[in-house]
C-alpha cells in the first residue's frame, strides 16, 4: 500500500473493530499498516471480509496472522502467473523479435536456466526445466509476499505491441497510463493544430505571424512541396513510356526495312 491508501486503509480497520465493539488506537492503526504494507489495498479489503464472514475465525478479533492467511488462501500466487501460463507467455514472443511480451523476475530466473537447453533444440527438455525452475522461485515470491513486477520486452511490430499492452492492462499488469507511454504519440496534423492554436482575443499591435499562422503556412508549403513532387513523378514516368515507346518504333521500323530489303 502507499502512503496515500493510510486514509482509507484507517477507516476499513475502524469498521473491522466496530463489529468486535471496539476503536482502533492510532497506534494500533499504525502497526498493522507497517505489518501489511506491502500488499495491495483490495486484497487487504477482501480479506478482512473473508476473516469477518468465516465462522470460526470470524469469532476474534483478526491478527496479521489471521488476514495475510485469508489473502494467501484468496490468491494462492498473489497475482504470479502459474508455471504452465507462464510458460505459454515466453514462447509466444521469446524467438519472435516482432512480439512483445511481459514477464516477471521468477518467469526470467526460470527461462533463463533452461535457454541452453531450449537452443539445443530440446524442448521438452526445457519446458520440463523451466517448471521445475520456476515452481521454485515462485514459492519464494509468494513466502516473501513479494507481489509480480512484470518487465517488458519490446517486439518490433507495432500492431502485435498495441495488441499485447492492451491485454496486459485487462489483466492488471500494468497501468493504461504507462501502457499508452510506450506507445509512439500520434502525428498531429498540421492544419488541426493551427486551429487549436488560433488566438481569438484583441488583435496585437505588433504585426507578426501567430503560432496558427506559422502552422498553416508550413502547412501549405508541404502540401506545395508535396504537389511539386507528384508532378515531376508524374513527367518522369510519361518521359519513361514516351523514351519506351519511341525505342519500340525504332525497333519495329528497323524490322520492317529489312523485311522489305529481302522481299
């Protein structure tokens, strides 16, 4: 949790204790906050829930103890891919340079032990290895209650990177803000820009072109310098077919003298 969940993390332990007829020092706030500050707000929440609902437990009032068990029982790997999963993600952008691909610091342990194996064409071999690999590290992310931090691997194909960032978002890996920063900014046109740009206050007495101005003018001088390319391509490929079409006359009339010379 960060600082800025205290708040809201102070008022779910006050409504905890009112159910045990309590109030919550602030001291008392301050260690539990310490205890659980690692974990994610949400989860948090839930398992308080999960220890106020259960009907054996639910009885006392919760220890740290007593909510990290609910958490690890709500969510098993705390948000980590399972070893098959996890699997499946590095294949399908590992020997592709145009995928992009998230993955963890276990799924980077585990693939990074069995790549020899792999390049030696072994895959079973390999995604025996990498199980095996990664089973471990993943028990000691979740002992560690050490959540997933999902790394980035960059592929070259810009369709197949949207499509990869938009499905790590869906599934909370990663925020739609940073999700849209690695992403190329669009081009804006010039002409939109301009008209963002106009100023429609007081005309200024110094008589100089605005922003807009320059906008549209460049504007226009690309549009001009466009134009002036597609004419000179345009008379470069007619000269091409006249030179063509002259080469074949001379041909076909070099052809027909020499027809009539043996007739």
């Amino acid at each position: 949790m960060p600082a800025t969940d205290k708040a809201a993390f102070t008022a779910l332990i006050a409504k905890t204790w009112r159910f045990y007829e309590k109030t919550p020092t602030a001291e008392t706030v301050a260690d539990w906050f310490d205890v659980l500050e690692g974990i994610p707000l949400d989860a948090i929440a839930i398992a308080f829930k999960r220890h106020l609902t259960d009907p054996k437990a639910g009885q006392y009032l919760p220890k740290p103890g007593d909510i990290i068990r609910q958490i690890h029982a709500a969510q098993p790997d705390q948000g980590h891919p399972g070893p098959e999963e996890a699997w499946g993600l590095l294949l399908r952008f590992a020997n592709d340079e145009r995928e992009t691909g998230l993955y963890t610091e276990p799924m980077r342990q585990a693939w990074e032990a069995c790549g020899p194996i792999l390049k030696a064409g072994d895959e079973i071999g390999a995604r025996m290895c990498f199980l095996e690999t990664y089973r471990k590290a993943l028990k000691r992310a979740i002992e560690t209650r050490t959540p997933p931090k999902w790394s980035l691997s960059m592929g070259s194909d810009l369709e197949r990177r949207k499509i990869a960032l938009q499905t790590a978002v869906a599934q909370g890996w990663i925020s739609a803000d940073y999700a849209q920063s690695l992403l190329p900014a669009p081009v804006a046109n010039l002409e939109e820009m301009a008209g963002l740009l106009e100023y429609h206050g007081p005309k200024a007495d110094i008589d100089q072109p605005t922003l807009s101005e320059q906008f549209r003018a460049l504007a226009a001088r690309l549009r001009a310098s466009q134009a002036d390319e597609e004419t000179r391509s345009m008379q470069a490929e007619r000269e091409h077919h006249e030179a063509i079409n002259a080469q074949k006359a001379q041909i076909k009339s070099g052809h027909e003298n020499r027809t009539r010379r043996t007739a």
